[in-house]
C-alpha cells in the first residue's frame, strides 16, 4: 500500500483537505502547486517577512485560515510537498511538471485535480489599457503584497467577489471610487431563496455591501458598462445606469471580474469527458457525486471542479481522496462519505442561488464593439472574430480560433474564451452551447526551451 | 436506397476533404467536370490543417521533385487562382548538419538536385556564421534553397474549400462516408445522416482512413497512422526568414523550425506521437517535447530564452518506402487514389489536386507518378 502513488494537484483548501486525507490513510501524496506557499486563492499567504494577523488578512476567515495553514504544516513530512512547480501535462497516467526549468515525469495511481478557478472575464472597450485588472488580480495584490491596484480604484463586473474586493480595499484604506455590479438588485433578492441554504455566507455578502454603503461607496446594479477611458492609463469608467442615464466615473484603476471560471485545462488534457452548466453557462469536466472524473483514476475538487467557495472546496477536496481511497481498495468510512455528499449537494443548491443572483452578461459580450480586442494575446478584435466567422465559416469555436487565431496566445483562452464563445454564437444565431468550447493544449502555462529533465523521484 | 437526385449525383465524388480533396475539387471544377467533396468533419481539419507548414522541395526524393516544382509553381499564384495567399513567403529554407558525412550527403543532393532544376547553395560552417548568425556552432554545413518557405497550414486547405464553392463544387462538410459501392457504371456513396451520392467516378482522398478504404476494393496497402509533434513559442521580434531544419540520420535530432511574420516560432520534428483513428486525434507525447527542447537549442541557441505556449499534432499515415499512393486503382475502374503522404504533403498538396483532376479529366498525367502507384505492394507481397 506505501507505494500507491497518489497525487494531489493544488495546494488550496480541496488540495489540502485531499492530502490530509491521504496521509489519514497512511498514504504520502506528492502535493504539487505553482504558487510559493500552500493556501489557494482565498488563503494565500503573505510573503515571510510581511506581519498582517489573520484578522486583518482574512477577515470572516481568519479562523478557517489559520485551521487550513496549520493542517497543511503538520503534514510536512507526510507528503511530499513540491511548491512552485506547474502541472503542465496529464498523459499516460503520470502528471508531468515542471520548477526551475527541470522537468519531471509523476506516474500515479489516483489524482485529485483542485485547481481552483480564475476570473471570468468579458471584453469593454478600453479594458486593456494600464490600470484594468483583474478582480482577483486586485485583491492578490492586496493580500499578498499590501498594495492597492489604484489611488482610486473603480471595481466592475459581477459576482460575490466584487463586493468582497471592494469592501476588502475600502477597508484597507483605498479609496473604491465606485461599485458598478452588471446583476441587477432584484435578481439577487429572487435568489435569496436558494441561498438561504448557507446563511452564513448570505449574511456575510449582505454584510460587504452594508460596509460599502456605509463608508458613502456608491454601488449600482444593473449596468451596462459602456467604456474604460484614458489614453495611455486608465482615467474614467462609463456606463449606463439601469435605468439608462448614463455617467462617469473618474478612476485611476478598474478591477473586473464576472464572477469565477473553473480551471479545466489538466482535466481536459487528461481526456475527460465535460459537460454543459446551463446555470453557469460555462463547461465543467463531468464528475459523479463523489468527484470521480469519466477518466479512470483521476478525481476533481474544489472550485477546479464547481465553483462552490472554500467551505464547500474543504468538503469535495475530502470526498475526492475518499473516492481514490475506496476506488484503491482502501477502507474507507462510508457514512462519512455520505455526510459529505449531502453538505455537497446543499453547496450546489447555493451555488445555483449565486449563479441566478449573479448571472453571466452573455449579452454584453455579445454586444462587444468591433474595434475592442477581444483576444489580447494575439490581438484580434471583435470585429475580426466576426468577419471570420462571416467569410470563412466557423461552426465551432475551435474553427475560429484556426482561422483568426482567437484563443491561441499564451493564456489559452483563460481571458478571451468565454466572450469568444458568446460572439461566435450571436453570429451564428445560435445558443452558446452549440458552438462547444476551446479544446485544452498543453502547457497549461509557458514552458522554458532552457528546461531539462530532473532526475527520476 | 434512395433515388440520387440531381444535387447529390455528379461527374466526380471526392471522399476526404483535406488539401488533397479540396485542391483536387477545385481543378476539377477548372476542368469544367461536377464535383461533389464529402468531408466527415470541416475542410482542413486533420493533417492538412495541423501540420508544420514548411513549403520545401529540398530533402525530396528527386523523382519528387517535378511534381514539387509544379505545386511551388502553383503556391506562387494562391492569390490569383483562390483569391488570397495563405500567407505563403518563399523566405528559404535552410537544413543544416553536424557531422562531416552528413554534409557529403547534402552536397551530393544539390548536386544531383540541380539535374531536375533545383538549385541549392552549399554553405560552409563560416558561410552559415555569416549569414544566419543565429543558426548554432555545431552546425558544420548547410543547404539553403532560396525559392523554398512556409505558409499557414491552418488556412490552407479551408481557402481551396471555399474556392471551389466557388467554382461550383458541392463542399459538404458533417458528411462522413460510411461505405462506396458499385453498382452498374456508377459508385453509391453511402453518408452518415447525409444520404446516398452518386458518381462514375471516385476519388479517395481521405488521408489515414484511406487504407480501410482501399482495403475494402481489394488493395490493402500497409499505412501506418502516426502525428508528428509541433510546438509554438510566445512570439518575438520577427528576425528568422527560413525556414530552419536539421539534416540528420537521426529522428530525435531532426527538427525544424520557422518563425511566422506575428513573431512566434513554430516547431516541430524527432519521434512522432500516437494517434487514434477512431476519435480521429493525434497527441503529443509530454516526452518527445522534452526531447525536442536540447535539439532545437542546438540549432537556435537564443530559443533557450523563448517559451513555448502550445503544442500539438495531427493525424498523418506513412508508407514503407515513404512514398505516397497517386493514381487509379488497379483492381476498380473509375475509382482513384491520392493518400498516405508521409509527412510531406502540404507542400506538394496543390499539385497533388491539379495532377490528379488531370489524370481524372484526360487520362493521364503530364508529369510521371508512376512510382506511386498503389499496386507496388501487392506486387512486393507476391514476391
Ligand atoms: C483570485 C481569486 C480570489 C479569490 N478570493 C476569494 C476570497 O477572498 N474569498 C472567497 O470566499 N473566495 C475567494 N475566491 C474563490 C476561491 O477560489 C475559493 O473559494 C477557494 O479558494 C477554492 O479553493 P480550491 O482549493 O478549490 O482552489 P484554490 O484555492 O484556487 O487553489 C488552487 C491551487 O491550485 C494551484 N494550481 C492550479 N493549477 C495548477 C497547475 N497547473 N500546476 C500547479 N498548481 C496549480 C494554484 O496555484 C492554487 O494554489 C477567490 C478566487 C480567485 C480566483
Ligand atoms: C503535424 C504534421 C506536420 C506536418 N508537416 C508538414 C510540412 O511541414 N510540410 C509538408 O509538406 N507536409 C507536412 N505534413 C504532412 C501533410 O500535412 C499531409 O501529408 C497532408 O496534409 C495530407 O493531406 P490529405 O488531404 O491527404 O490528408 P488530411 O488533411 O488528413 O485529409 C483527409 C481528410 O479526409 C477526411 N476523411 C477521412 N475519412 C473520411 C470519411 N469516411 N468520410 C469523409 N471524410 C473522411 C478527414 O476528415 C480529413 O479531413 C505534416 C503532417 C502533420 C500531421
């Protein structure tokens, strides 16, 4: 039993949880993550020599925080903990990474795949000028490094994270020159309902926009974003309020985000099957209840696998090394399993509520001007996207990104892929869906032409 | 079987809408002869979309070369005959080497090459200094072909497609062919969800599925499906004219590459990968990128500071003797073959369709193919 190779990928709250459970088992994981120190997005640690307490840092989660540090520390020692290496291919059964330029080959016989999710972004004219960030490129900086993205920072989009950014920086002292939310209020009243399933979080978002309101942050729901401005930097956001009057707002910086996007490329480049959210309008890698993969031995968890947040990460993270337990021939405590599934199934029900409160502007991406870039790696615009899907013929998104090289720069269609989708299928008349989505290639980041290979572990 | 109306009857049916199928359709329709093109997935798609897209007659087989000479020809004209270039720059391509008897064996190619018109420089390892200054020191010897280049793959095969739509051809795309059937003078071609098409003639051109095709006529052929890997960097400044190649005996160390005027560096070469008729994919195997990383900063020492962004192959089929099949069956009349171009058909692709719409409409052929004839190993069994 010692030498079943299991592997974790992702060291946030699923990863852990997941390697915790491993080690429970009397397993040694290799947990692989690209980031410096374990923690994930929403526990991401502070650089040594930085003295924030966890209060400060993580607020409402300073306790959960500290709970996921702490287990990930004690497990050193009883796994095998590779930081700063990316996971840059699945194939034939072994993870292949690669740190410092040396690369190396994992064989496993499990694999939990928790790595999280990125903004989901959408194109708006002006979006790539200096000072236009992400939202979670924003708060990084803040958690992270203690910086603020702005003097005066215009937050954008839609989503629990826009209300949390912002609170997070106007409490840190930044001036949030304004909350412009696409999600008009009387959707996230009618989805309520659904998230009353966790009052807590509930409780905690109505609590960020209570402190924004507070603090004089004009908020506005159901805009329409019209224009980032400036010349060489951004100056001014403007937009259209819901009821169509439209303003300006001076800025020096813009975090935007629409909410999360799963993290999907390894479960796509070890072959797994994927499937349509309608609520989402994204697509996700199938799993079964517990996390299982359609690909034998792998397992997803984490927002990697749904966005459900970190409470419910922790839970699927669990229930995902479980899986690979039992699916190994290990013992594994079955009732504990079902209490798992059944919290699990609660977080869906939540997540539904979140994906209604804050749905997905397919229309403003459909919209998009054709003068705006929509992929800004390789610099097409949205008129080129459509004039190629006019003149050549693209039934599909993969036809696309052939003919007018949209999604193929180096993010792989992290910040282009879910607009691109949107605009091919407006041209076409057709549901997002039917246009299907960009295939993952490998690397799941940039690889060195200096790499070597490492010796074997 | 369902009455063959107009629309789904015509001179020719070609199966397989790569470049081979798409270029052969539109010369047909230059022939003045119907053409109906059933292609299962979209123009382009397999190898004729994924491929490296090195333009090169060097390093052919010199029988080759004629037909080389007559697509080389026809790249030139793209933007006259389908309107638009493909991006094709005949920038030169350079294959270089590092032993001493490899560089006789290049010497000995241009010398015999010049025989049947092509014209290639041998270049010194101080020649190759001066005047590619990023190709490698190990480099001892080069080969430059001036008139040679690179195109975009991607665009190529989708541009003859549209073209001969234009031209009249019936382009069905979604339309896989599930079998092809005698029946009298005539073919029936049974399609997945798309009906029966009728034909006197036949032209298969369906890439790695080809072999159960001709099978199935009695003239099994020994192809072998493989996908050689590609790789791409982010893009840089734009410096790299040639196309850039290593001239070895052996396969790891063979690779190439080609910057494109966006500035990315296209790659590809050494062991080739998997692939899986079946779900009609080819993958890169994570090794061979590894082992291509050492042989590429041999030949362009300044890529260890590039990244790669992406890799990826494509489904490709090869012949023992490394020749492709061109020509009429020899156990069917009406039916013809044009597959199984081991690694080299894009650039001689265009031609390949002229060559074979001639040898469909007249006859015969105004270059020899002969050597490609798909009866050679039936003839090699017997023996
Ligand atoms: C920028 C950002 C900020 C967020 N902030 C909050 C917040 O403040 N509050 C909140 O409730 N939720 C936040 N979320 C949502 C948050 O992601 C989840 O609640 C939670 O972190 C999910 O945990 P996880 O373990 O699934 O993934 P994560 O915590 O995201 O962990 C995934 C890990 O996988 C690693 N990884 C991914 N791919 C690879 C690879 N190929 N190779 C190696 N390592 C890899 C990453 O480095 C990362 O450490 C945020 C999300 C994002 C994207
Ligand atoms: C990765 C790679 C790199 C290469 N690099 C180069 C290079 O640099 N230079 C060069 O000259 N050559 C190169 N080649 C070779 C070149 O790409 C091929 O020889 C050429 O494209 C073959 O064209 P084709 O039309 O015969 O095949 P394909 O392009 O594969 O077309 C065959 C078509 O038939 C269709 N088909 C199959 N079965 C059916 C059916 N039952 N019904 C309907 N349709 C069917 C397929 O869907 C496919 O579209 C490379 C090939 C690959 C894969």
């Amino acid at each position: 039993m010692a030498d079943l190779r299991v592997v974790v990928v992702g060291a946030g709250p699923a990863g852990i949880r997941a390697a915790q459970t491993f080690v429970e088992a009397g397993l040694r994981p290799i947990v692989i993550d690209e980031g410096n120190a374990s923690g994930g997005q929403i526990y991401r640690r502070q650089p040594a020599q930085f003295r924030r307490s966890y209060e400060t840092l993580y607020g409402f989660e300073a306790k959960t925080a500290k709970a996921i540090h702490d287990t990930f520390d004690r497990l050193v020692g009883q796994v095998d903990y590779r930081p700063e290496t990316l996971a840059w291919n699945i194939y034939d059964g072994a993870v292949h990474t690669m740190r410092d330029g040396v690369a190396h080959k994992i064989p496993f016989d499990a694999l939990v795949l928790a790595t999280g999710a990125t903004d989901r972004l959408l194109p708006i004219k002006g979006w790539t000028l200096p000072g236009c960030y992400s939202m979670g490129a924003a708060q990084i900086a803040l958690k992270a490094q203690a910086c603020a993205i702005g003097r005066q920072v215009v937050f954008l989009g839609t989503g629990p994270l826009l209300y949390l950014v912002s609170y997070q920086y106007a409490k840190a002292g930044a001036d949030v020159a304004a909350v412009l939310d696409t999600s008009a209020l009387s959707g996230q009243i009618h989805a309520l309902g659904l998230m009353t399933s966790r009052p807590g979080l509930l409780a905690k978002g109505l609590y960020y926009r209570a402190q924004l309101l507070a603090r004089g942050v004009p908020v506005h729901n159901g805009v329409t974003p019209v224009e980032i401005e400036g010349t060489d930097q951004v100056e001014a956001v403007r937009f259209r309020t819901r009821s169509g009057a439209e303003r300006r707002v001076a800025c020096d910086a813009v975090g935007m985000g629409f909410h999360l996007r799963s993290e999907t490329q390894l479960a796509d480049l070890a072959r797994c099957a994927f499937v349509f959210d309608e609520d989402l309008a994204q697509w996700r890698p199938e799993t079964d209840s517990d996390g299982r993969a359609s690909v034998k031995g792998i397992y997803l968890a984490g927002d990697g696998a749904r966005v459900l947040g970190a409470d419910a990460a922790e839970k699927s993270g669990r229930l995902a090394a479980l899986a690979a337990l039992q699916d190994l021939g290990l013992p594994v405590a079955v009732r504990r399993m079902d209490v798992l599934r059944r919290e699990q199934q609660r977080m869906e029900q939540f997540r539904r509520g979140l994906a209604r409160a804050f749905p997905w502007p397919a229309e403003l991406a459909r919209a998009v001007a054709d003068d705006v870039l929509v992929c800004r790696c390789e610099a097409i615009t949205a008129g080129e996207l459509r004039s190629t899907a006019t003149l050549k013929g693209a039934p599909e998104l993969n036809r696309a990104k052939a003919l007018s090289r949209v999604g193929m720069g180096r993010c792989q269609g992290r910040y282009c892929g879910s607009a691109a989708a949107e605009i091919l299928a407006d041209v076409r008349g057709e549901r997002v869906e039917a246009v299907g989505r960009l295939r993952g290639q490998a690397p799941v980041k940039p690889l060195p032409l200096s790499a070597v290979r490492g010796a074997a572990s | 079987m369902e009455n063959a109306s107009a629309d789904n009857a015509a001179d020719v049916i070609i199966v397989g809408g790569g470049l081979m199928g798409a270029s052969a359709a539109f010369f047909l329709r230059k022939r003045g002869r119907s053409v109906i093109l059933l292609e299962r997935g979209l123009i382009g798609q397999q190898a004729s979309g994924t491929n490296f897209g090195n333009v090169r007659r060097q390093g052919r087989y010199l029988t080759q070369l004629p037909l080389a000479h007559r697509s080389r020809e026809i790249w030139s004209r793209l933007p006259e005959l389908i309107g638009e270039d493909c991006e094709f720059v005949p920038s030169g391509h350079l294959r270089v080497c590092f032993t001493q008897e490899q560089a006789g064996r290049l010497e000995n190619y241009a010398h015999d090459a010049k025989a049947y018109g092509l014209e290639l420089e041998i270049l010194s390892a101080n020649a190759l200094r001066s005047r590619f200054p990023y190709v490698g020191h190990e480099a001892i010897a080069g080969s430059y072909a001036p008139l040679d280049g690179h195109a975009n793959p991607r665009l190529t095969a989708p541009a003859f497609g549209r073209a001969a739509r234009r031209e009249g051809a019936s382009v069905e795309e979604n339309a896989e062919v599930l079998s092809i059937g005698k029946v009298g003078e005539d073919f029936h071609v049974e399609t997945r969800d798309r009906g029966t098409f009728r034909a006197p003639t036949i032209l298969v051109t369906s890439g790695a599925w080809a072999g159960a095709m001709s099978s199935r006529f009695g003239e099994p052929v020994p192809l072998v499906a493989r996908g050689p890997q590609m790789g791409v960097t982010e893009p840089l400044p734009y410096r790299i004219a040639p196309v850039l190649g290593v001239s070895s005996p052996l396969d790891l160390e063979t690779v190439y590459l080609r910057q494109v005027t966006r500035g990315n560096i296209v790659f590809g070469g050494g062991n080739r990968g998997p692939v899986d008729l079946e779900a009609c994919r080819a993958y890169v195997d994570p090794e061979n990128t590894l082992n291509q990383m050492p042989q590429l900063r041999r030949l362009l020492p300044g890529i260890a500071a590039v990244r790669i962004i992406r890799v990826w192959s494509g489904v490709e089929s090869y012949l023992p003797d490394d020749l492709p099949i061109m020509g009429p069956s020899e156990k069917v009349s009406g039916l013809f073959y044009a597959f199984g171009f081991c690694g080299a058909g894009f650039q001689v692709g265009p031609a390949v369709g002229d060559v074979m719409a001639e040898l469909i409409d007249t006859g015969r052929t105004s270059l020899p193919i002969d050597a490609y004839r798909i009866g050679r190993f039936a003839q090699q069994k017997a023996a």
